[in-house]
C-alpha cells in the first residue's frame, strides 16, 4: 500500500451497510429513489419560494437555504455509496475521504443553525407580532444566513484539519458507509485527546447551544399561546410551527440517537443504521413534512400546477 507523509494509508475502504448481498439490489434501488426524492422535493420546495411572491417572506427565505443545505448535505454521502454498491468497490481515496468529511461537517452544522434561525423567526412572528416585519429585516436575515455559513465553514474546518495531523497505519477499513469523524479517529494510531476535546467544545456550539436556542424560542411561543388571544396572524404563524418542530425532532432525534449514544465498538450496526436516517431519510421527509403540513406551501404548489394547466391549453389552442 502507497505511504505518505501525513498518513501511512492512501485510501480507505467502507465497508458499507450491514445488510445481506443477495439483497444488494434491492436496497440499491431504495437507496437511489430516496436521494432522487430528497433531490427532486427540496428543488421542488426552492422552485416554489422562487416563482410565488406571496412565499417571499423570511420564513421561507431561511426555508429554501435549508431545502438547498438538505440537497448538498445528501449529495455528499449517497452518490459515493450507490457508486460503491453498483460496482462492488468499496475504496474512497484518503483525500477524498478528507474532502467528504469536511462537506460532511458542513451542511450539517448549517442545518442546525437554519433550523435556529428558523425557531426565531417564528418566535418574533409570535410573541412580537406587531414587530415582525421591523426586526425580521432583509438585512437580518441575510446576516443570519451569512454568520451561519461562517460559523459552518469555521466547525467543518476545524475538525478536518486536526484530522489531518493523525497518523493512520495498519487496518484501514472504515465500518460505515461513509467518512465520518468518530470511526476515522478510532482507526488513528496517533493520541486523539486534542481532537475529542475539540468534539465536545465545538459540539457544544453548534448542535448543543442551537438546541437550547429552539427550546427556549418554543417555550416563549408556548407562554405567549397561553395568555394572548389568538389573532389571525398568529393563527398563521403557528400553522407552520408544527412542520418546524417535526424537522427540529428528525434532526436532533437521529443525531442524539448517534453521537450522544453511541454503540459498543463490538456492534456497530446501529450506528450505521441512525447514520442512513440522518443523512439520507430525514432530508427527504423535509420536502414532505412542509408541502402536507403547510397551507401556504399546498397553495403555492396548486397555484403552479394552475399556471401549468393555463399554459398547456393556450399553447394546445395556438397549435390549431
């Protein structure tokens, strides 16, 4: 096997999902039409915030990154493991695995801070009604965006480059389908207490704090239900506020599940099984949680298929 400075491995090998191969095809097919749904319905949900006007507010602003953020962050483990699976190799070079690591790291720690600013965009619609469209700014909402994909970037980068100063000699096969932090600093010969320490602290930021963030953004909106009357606006408000939760639940659930309790080194198995619910399910579910739980999303959507009808019919009258 090649060597080099950094790492006396030049590839990796995953060993995938623990599932039978006379079975391979058909979770192949599963897999493909889950990330073709995740794709389809996210860029679906983008669609619409872009072309119906009365969608141009800060919720579906934070909505639609979030929709791109849940495309990019499946984009980054399924094709690799469906390539894997059709071919039957299961390499990933050691760049490669660094570079999905990385991106890995990123889009999800994006999707924790859209979901926040998310929780406050609904906690400002709710308890400070009369003030929505003052503090929720074009420009605070751009900033919210922007210090989300900094503090991304920062997390992502962080963790990859710390990685990168680990050594990694003898056995090189990676059980999980595909490269993430916790199994590649079990695989390492270096000390990874500074890379552990960096986990925790940084995993107090970005999934921790942001949690907490939402929680108590939902608290406030909780007391305010209770003792306002309940006027049309909030009425509306809250009609979205329960797609916010289910996504808030499928996120943090999965990633509790896996990071917070995680198996014995003997049986891996479940954590590989919360991995494909977090990577792959939950992204998909998005699309779906807010399109059947959303008036304003079903509105938008029948008001484009409308506006699809009309134009058939004109062009099928000009063709006579």
């Amino acid at each position: 096997m090649k060597k080099d400075n950094q790492s006396s491995v030049s590839e990796f090998l995953l060993l995938g999902l623990p599932m039978w191969t006379e079975k391979q095809g058909i979770y192949y097919t599963l897999f493909l039409a889950i990330y073709l749904t995740t794709v389809l319905g996210n860029l679906l949900i983008i669609l619409l915030i872009r072309l119906d006007s009365r969608l141009h507010t800060p919720m579906y602003f934070f909505l639609s990154h979030l929709a791109f953020t849940d495309i990019s962050f499946s984009s980054v483990t399924a094709p690799k493991m469906l390539m894997n699976m059709q071919t039957q190799s299961q390499s990933i070079s050691y760049a490669g695995c660094i570079s999905q690591l990385y991106f890995f790291l990123f889009w999800g720690d994006l999707d924790s801070f859209l979901l926040t600013s998310m929780a406050y965009d609904r906690y400002v619609a709710i308890c400070h009604p009369l003030h929505y469209t003052t503090i929720m700014s074009q420009n605070l909402c751009f900033l919210l965006v922007i210090v989300s994909w900094v503090l991304s970037c920062a997390s992502a980068l962080l963790h990859t480059l710390l990685l990168t100063r680990l050594s990694f000699r003898g056995d090189n096969a990676l059980p999980h389908f595909f490269c993430d932090l916790s199994p590649l600093l079990k695989l390492s010969s270096s000390d990874t207490t500074v890379n552990e320490l960096v986990i925790f602290t940084v995993g107090v930021v970005v999934i921790t704090l942001p949690l907490i963030c939402i929680l108590v953004s939902y608290g406030h909106i909780g007391a305010t239900i209770l003792k306002v009357p309940l006027t049309k606006g909030i009425c509306k408000a809250l009609s979205t506020c329960g797609s916010h939760l289910s996504v808030v639940s499928l996120y943090y659930g999965t990633i509790i599940g896996l990071y917070f309790f995680p198996s014995s080194d003997d049986s891996n198995d479940k954590d590989v099984t919360v991995a494909v619910l977090y990577t792959l399910v939950t992204p998909m579910l998005n699309p779906f949680i807010y399109s059947l739980r959303n008036r304003d999303m079903k509105g938008a959507l029948g008001h484009l298929l409308n506006k699809g009808l009309f134009f058939h019919h004109v062009e099928h009258c000009f063709s006579y």
